[in-house]
C-alpha cells in the first residue's frame, strides 16, 4: 500500500453513519458567528467516530513509522501496534515477557543470549517472521556496511552497540552475542527500537519504508495522510487472534486546548496528555473516562559537585530539604506527578527501593545545613529551560523552586534557555557556567539514568551525562556489578543500595514522577495505561 | 507591461538566493543541531557525531549549501529528515493548505470589509456606521487566537455544527462540503483583523470620493443613487483600496501560522515552526523559499492589478 499524498483520498474506514445536518440558525448579531453558520450550510454536522474505528489524538504528526528511525513516544504509540518485538513489558509492569521468541537462554557469562521464536507468525506482508528476519533488522541497524544501512538514520541503535553478533542457529533460532556483560540487553528489546520489521517491506521501498510500513503486531498499515491522519487495521492473521476493533486512526493535534475541544466535541475517543487544568472537567463528566499511570519518568536538578558551594554534600542535601515538592506537583502540576524520592522512578517496581522516603520540605533544617556549610546567602545561578521532552511545566517549576530556595537565603539568579540550545549548555557540563540545572528523562530500564548520569567514567568529557560531575567509586561499583549481572534479583539488590547512597550524596534535587494520563470516552472499554508510556489497543473494545 | 513584469521577475532570483544563504547560515548560527534535537536525553557526543554522519550534516557548512543549491537546479529540494519523506512534497502541500485558508480569509475580509465600508461612509454619523465602526475597532482588536477559541467552543463544543479542527474529515469527507465546513471557522477567524482595516480605509476612501466634482456631477445627470455609490463612487475608491488589500493579503498569511495552531490546519506557518524547533534545515529552506517567491509574485500581481485598474499608472 503506498502513501497518499492527497489529503482528499478516500476515505479507509467504513462510512459513518450519517447524522442528519441540523439546519444552522440564522445570522445573528455577530458578524463572525453570521459567516460561520452561512458558510455551513452545505456541510454535514460532523458525525459521532464510527463503531469499531477507535481515533486516537496524538500530540504531534509522527516522524516516522519504522521503529529503528524513531526516538520520540508520540511516535511509539502507533509503533506498538503495528509490530511486535522478541519480548515485551508484561501488561502493568516494566518486567520482560516473551513475545514473538516463546523462550530465551542466557549463557552463564551474560554473553551469549539464545532465543526460540515463535511457529508460523509471518508479517502483514505475508513473509516468514523467522531468524533470518530478524538477524537483517539488527544487521541493519548495526552493520555499516549493510545493503539497507542508508535506509536509516537509527539513532537509537546504540541501544544495542554491545552485540557483537547475531546469527540464525536455525529457522528457528537466534543467538546474539555480547561484547561484555549487558543487563540491560532484554529490556532493550522490549522498546521500539526492539521491534521487528518486514525485510521483504524494507526492500521494497527502502528509505520510504517508514512511510510504508509492515511488521506483525496486532494491526496492519493502511494509509498515512500527512497532516491528518494514520490508520491501522485489525490483523485477523494475529498469532494471539485479531483485535476486537475494526480500525484505529490516529490525528495529530499539537495544540492541547483543540485536542481538549475535539474530545468535547466527540471528534476523537481518546486522548493523551491532557493539560493538568483540564483533567478535573472530564473527571466530573460521565461522559468521559481519565486515566492515570505513573511511568519510568524523573525530573530533577544537576547540582554541580566540582565547584561552589554545592561542592559540600550539605549544601545540596539543604537545597533538597528547602524545596517544598508536594507544593510543586499539588500547585504547579496540578496532580499530575508524584513526589521522586531518589534517582529511581518507582515504576521500576521490581528494582525500586521501597524503604526511601522523599527529603522532607524543611526550611529550618535547609537554613541549618546551609549555616554549618558556611554558605549562607550563597549566590547561585540556576538553568531552566522553556520546554522539552519531559520537562513538564519548566519556567512556572523554575519560579517556585528559585523562591523556595530564596526563603533559605539562597541567593538565586534563573537562566532561560530554549530547550535545544539548553541541552548544548547543560549536556557539556555544568562547570563556569551554573550551579544548578534542570532536566528530566525517561528510561526503559533501571540501569540507564544512573549508568549514563551519575558514575564518576560518565562525565561529559568521557561521553557521558553527567553534567554536575558526581563522583562515588561505591556507586561505580554497583552499577558495575548490575550491569554485569545476569540475576533479576542480584541486579534488584544492586540498584536499592545505588539509591540509597545517592539519595544521602544527593548529587541532583529529586523533585517529580510524572504521571501519564489520556481520556476516553464513556464507549471505550479495556482501555489501560502502561508504565512504558505505550499505547498498547489489542484488547480495547469500543460500542 | 510585459518588459515590465519581466523585469521585475528577474529581480526575484538573486533576492530568493540571498535568502537562501541567510537562512543557510541563520540555521547553522543558532544553537542547537539537529542529531542533538533527535537524540534528546541521549546526545551524548559520540552518539551525534555518529548520527551526523548518516545525515550527511559533517561536512562543511558550504559544500553543503553547494550541494543543497545543485540538487535544487534539477528541482530536488531534498528530504526532510524529521519527516521522512522529501521537502517538495511536504512543502507544497501544507503551503497549499494555507493558499486556501488564506485565500478564503481575504476574499472574506475584503467583501465584508468593502460592504461595511461603503455603507459606513454612505450612513457616516449614522446609528449604522457608529454600529459598524463599533463593530470593526472590535474585530481589529480581538486576538484571533482567542477568538478561535471561542468559536470552537460555541459551535464545535457547544452546538456540534462544525468539526473542531483539521482541514478534512478522517473517515468520509473529503470532498466539497467537507472542505467548506471545515474552513468556515478559521477563515472567519483570520479574516475578522482584516476586514476591520480594510473597512476603515475603504470607509476613508469612500467619504473622500463622494465629496469630489464628478459624483455631484453624476447625481445631477439624475444618475441613481445606489448607481452613483456602488459604480461611480466605489470604483474611484478602489484604486487605493486594492494596494491596502494587497498589503492585508500578507498579513494574512503573518496570521495565519497562530490560526493554523488553533485550528490544526495543515498549512505551512505550523510547518515551519515545528521544523526550526527540531532543527530541520533543508524543510525551514524549502518553506522559507517557496513562501518567499509566493509573495515576490503575490506583490507583483497586486501592483498590477492597480494597474489596470487606474488609467493614470499607465
């Protein structure tokens, strides 16, 4: 199926029950509300969605629908769909579970990882899904000397950057092999860049695959309008059996106050991330159901530990008690996030350290801390950025955490930057420049903030993004030993005491966990958030 | 005439390349790079030198620009790499969404705007000019972000007459009906501001012709009335009105990127923000010229128009 380039094509769905056109009042008084209804007279009132057609508001036109050219979660919300990955996160939760492989085998030494894939699955383009396939999608996001390597960008493939080889044993049979220990490897898998696409598809329409898309997940491509919409189908050839609904569309609506509106007005059933001031009116709708999930998501502040005076523990660990959190996600977030305790989202459940407390909101003992630093009334700069993936409500976050921390004497001077050029001062490190710096990320695994943010070998320098320069050979150790690691429970052990010392060491301020939500409407049924952030819709139903 | 237009078409190619290269060095000026805009959280240094190389944006800034300039000799503007699919086709199609919106908008304001003006100026002092004068300082005065939302909200929302947003339904639709009831709002929208100025001005120009020899002239014939204001006056005062409506027509399309926003209209003015925020630089070229020569030819056209219109430019 190729691409409509004409927003006029026709129409993939069944036709909608036709709604008869109410016949406008006449012009009244205002002069716009006069035209609009004069110009309305030949068009039919805009129709409930169809029965069985589930349409999704997006926050954004898709960048691509090939899973290993894209980066953002608007995009993996269509790609969750449409194709499936050796392994998954379990419903609720971000632990592994088979998916197209039925079993793996992980060799002693963590390097070798062998997996059995699932009989008879084949891709919506009718193509085996068997070893070979999925030996190309690797190879060609890894191999630079790979036939369809130029169908990229991949910028995610590092996520994978510790294979050093993959290989089909058998029809059947996959074998990938490690450079080094990588614990994180199945977890890896479990994300987009995991998922598995049609060889055949990719030869076919090499770098417009992304636009012409197959794979063998619980619906099929139908048709991607630029700027208006993207449909998927149910696939009746699902190895787990086809959805319950017909078709999903897809609509990008960037502006969230016209997403609030079309979802008033019935245009769409459901939508994702809801502005905070809107979520109470559709609570109070029976109409309308919202939905909430706390997900692998933290947002904090670098603290720079190699200069001034958060170079002293007790400065930082002031600056942690002086900021009032609950006062931030009740008032600025209006609900929408949960208070972080450490560097660790909760919704790392399995990894997570249950027995960390948030820092208290405490001025006095800020004050104290700060006194016995000799640093009082320090002077401070702090980088906020305008917006960003994550970053939630930055400006209004930056404003009340600057007064939280002048109410301790803190001297603090606020910095704004947009977010690309924010992420180029903040990314290179934070010494000559500020003291202190927001960000946020979102994770699929428990090792990577932490890997990639607080060792000692992740400063900028070396690659890394450790932008505050937190140095604790302790942690480096346990991250170490984790990653190495082939025990979930060994690994779980490793990462609660990680928290626990970084916590106390408070290298960053741990201020928020977002909280995901969407609305549905009251017809939608099966609908469920995941702490991935995916939209998963196999087992939504709709009347 | 024609050597004219000749002229003044040839002036556009070295104006089109000057702005190529201003935009070229803008994007490369500004903070900020692409492979970091894709990568996010996950920029580390070896991770954009590694995508910058698949995107070809390592080499010289210069060659670069070489290279964009020759594949654009042959009519390739390239491909964008947010998008993944090539610039010419995302360009034209989103600026041909705007053309309608815009297009719709002014044909809008003008016919409003000439209509309130004329029975302004025909009623001046009236109670119906004070209303419509009312009216108008109104329209020119009210946010169209603002009033976008309203309308939303009253017919989309409240009365379910009109779709919400989108320029085409996303099941059925598609044709005629479809497109108008879609556009009714945020062309009303966009055309409120100008319609307000252009009927002031033609309000302006009507009281200034009316007072002339020729139209007492006219009425003493026994010409009728409504003869002598909608043949005789109107077309007198046209001839400053249609350069104001041409100076509008940009204006509108200014306007239209904050409309576009509101109303989800796939048109180039969204276009081109989301494509500077993620650093896309052969989509913010390709948009930024395409926009440009449009309106290089739009001022022509409208200098021509005045034209033929007033005997005296000839």
């Amino acid at each position: 199926m190729t691409c409509r380039r004409s927003a006029l094509g026709a129409a993939p769905v069944p036709a909608p029950t036709p709604v008869p056109a109410t016949a406008p009042a006449p012009a009244t008084a205002l002069l716009g509300a006069a035209l609009a209804a004069a110009l309305s007279v030949a068009a039919p009132a805009p129709a409930q969605t169809p029965p069985g057609v589930l349409v999704v508001a997006q926050i954004a036109e898709p960048q691509s629908l090939d899973p290993h050219a894209v980066t953002a979660v608007n995009d993996f919300r269509i790609l969750m769909n449409i194709y499936e990955g050796l392994v998954r996160y379990a419903p609720g939760t971000l632990e592994v579970e088979p998916a197209l492989a039925e079993s793996w085998d992980v060799s002693d030494d963590g390097l070798v990882y062998e997996f059995a894939l699932r009989e008879g699955v084949s891709f919506h383009d009718g193509a085996p899904l068997d070893a070979e396939a999925v030996v190309f999608n690797f190879e060609r996001m890894l191999d630079e000397d790979h036939p369809y390597h130029d169908t990229g960008p991949f910028p995610l493939s590092f996520f994978f950057s510790a294979v050093e080889s993959v290989e089909a044993v058998d029809p059947l049979t996959v074998r990938f092999t490690l450079e080094a220990p990588y614990a994180p490897f199945l977890s890896n898998l479990a994300y987009p860049t995991g998922l598995i696409v049609s060889p055949a598809a990719v030869g076919a329409h090499e770098e417009d695959f992304g636009r012409n898309p197959s794979g063998a997940g619980p619906f099929r491509f139908v048709e991607w309008v630029s700027n208006n919409r993207v449909v998927i189908e149910a696939n009746p050839d699902y190895r787990d059996g086809p959805p319950d609904l017909e078709a999903v569309v897809f609509r990008p609506i960037t502006d969230a106050n016209t997403r609030v509106a079309e979802m008033l007005s019935g245009g769409v059933d459901v939508m994702v991330e809801v502005p905070p001031d809107n979520l109470a009116m559709f609570e109070d709708d029976p109409r309308f159901d919202v939905h909430e999930q706390a997900g692998p998501h933290l947002w904090f502040l670098i603290l720079n530990t190699r200069e001034g005076p958060m170079a002293d523990r007790r400065v930082r660990q002031a600056v942690n008690y002086a900021i009032d959190k609950t006062a931030l996600v009740e008032n600025v977030l209006s609900g929408t996030a949960e208070v972080a305790a450490g560097p660790t989202p909760p919704a790392f459940g399995w990894a997570y350290n249950e027995a960390l407390e948030p820092y208290p909101f405490d001025p006095d003992k800020a004050r104290a801390l700060l006194a016995e630093a000799g640093h009082e009334g320090a002077e401070l700069t702090f980088y906020v950025t305008e917006g960003g993936s994550g970053m939630l409500d930055p400006v209004a976050m930056g404003a009340a955490i600057q007064a939280d921390l002048v109410r301790v004497g803190l001297d603090v001077t606020i910095e704004t930057y947009e977010w690309n050029t924010f992420l180029g001062r903040v990314n290179p490190g934070l010494e000559g420049k500020a003291d202190l710096a927001q960000m946020a990320w979102m994770t699929n695994d428990p090792d990577t903030l932490p890997y990639l943010a607080l060792r000692s070998e992740a400063t900028p320098e070396q690659g890394g993004f450790n932008s505050g320069y937190y140095a604790n050979p302790e942690v480096d150790r346990l991250l170490e030993d984790a990653r190495r690691s082939t025990d979930q429970d060994e690994r779980a052990r490793l990462y609660r005491e990680m928290q626990a010392i970084v916590q106390e060491d408070a290298p960053w301020a741990f201020i928020a966990n977002w909280k995901q939500n969407a609305v549905t409407s009251a017809k939608v049924a099966g609908f469920e958030l995941q702490p991935s952030f995916f939209l998963l819709l196999r087992d939504v139903t709709k009347n | 005439m024609g050597a004219y237009i000749l002229k003044r078409l040839a002036l556009t190619v070295p104006i089109l390349v000057g702005l190529s290269i201003v935009v070229f060095a803008m994007m490369a000026l500004i903070p900020g790079d692409p492979a970091t805009a894709i990568l996010g959280a996950y920029a580390t240094p070896e991770n954009v030198e590694r995508l910058n190389r698949q995107l070809g944006l390592d080499r010289p800034l210069v060659a670069q620009y070489f290279t964009w300039a020759g594949n654009l000799l042959q009519g390739d503007m390239g491909r964008s790499f947010a998008l993944n699919r090539p610039v010419a086709d995302e360009v034209f199609e989103r600026f041909g969404a705007t053309l309608v919106l815009a297009g719709a908008a002014l044909v809008l304001a003008s016919a409003l705007g000439l209509l309130a003006g004329i029975i302004s100026a025909v009623r001046q002092f009236g109670w119906t000019d004070r209303a419509l004068t009312l009216l108008v300082l109104v329209g020119v005065s009210t946010p169209s972000f603002w009033l976008g939302l309203l309308l939303i909200m009253l017919f989309a929302v409240e009365l379910r007459w009109l779709p919400a947003s989108g320029m085409f339904a996303i099941y059925g639709g598609g044709d005629l009906p479809d497109l108008l009831a879609h556009l009714a709002m945020p062309a009303v929208t966009l055309a409120v501001v100008a319609a307000g100025v252009i009927a002031r001005l033609t309000r302006t120009a009507m009281l200034e012709v009316l007072r002339q020899d020729c139209i007492s002239t006219a009425r003493a014939k026994g010409v009728a009335e409504r003869r002598v204001i909608y043949v005789h006056a109107f077309k007198a005062a046209l001839v400053s009105v249609i350069p104001l409506i041409g100076v509008q027509a940009g204006f509108v399309l200014g306007g239209a990127v904050y409309v576009e926003t509101v109303f989800q209209w796939p048109g180039v003015g969204r276009m081109l923000v989301d494509a500077i925020a993620r650093r896309d630089l052969l989509l913010v070229q390709g948009g930024v010229l395409v926009v440009a020569a449009f309106y290089v030819l739009f001022n022509l056209l409208a200098d021509v128009a005045q034209t033929l219109v007033d005997p005296r430019l000839r």
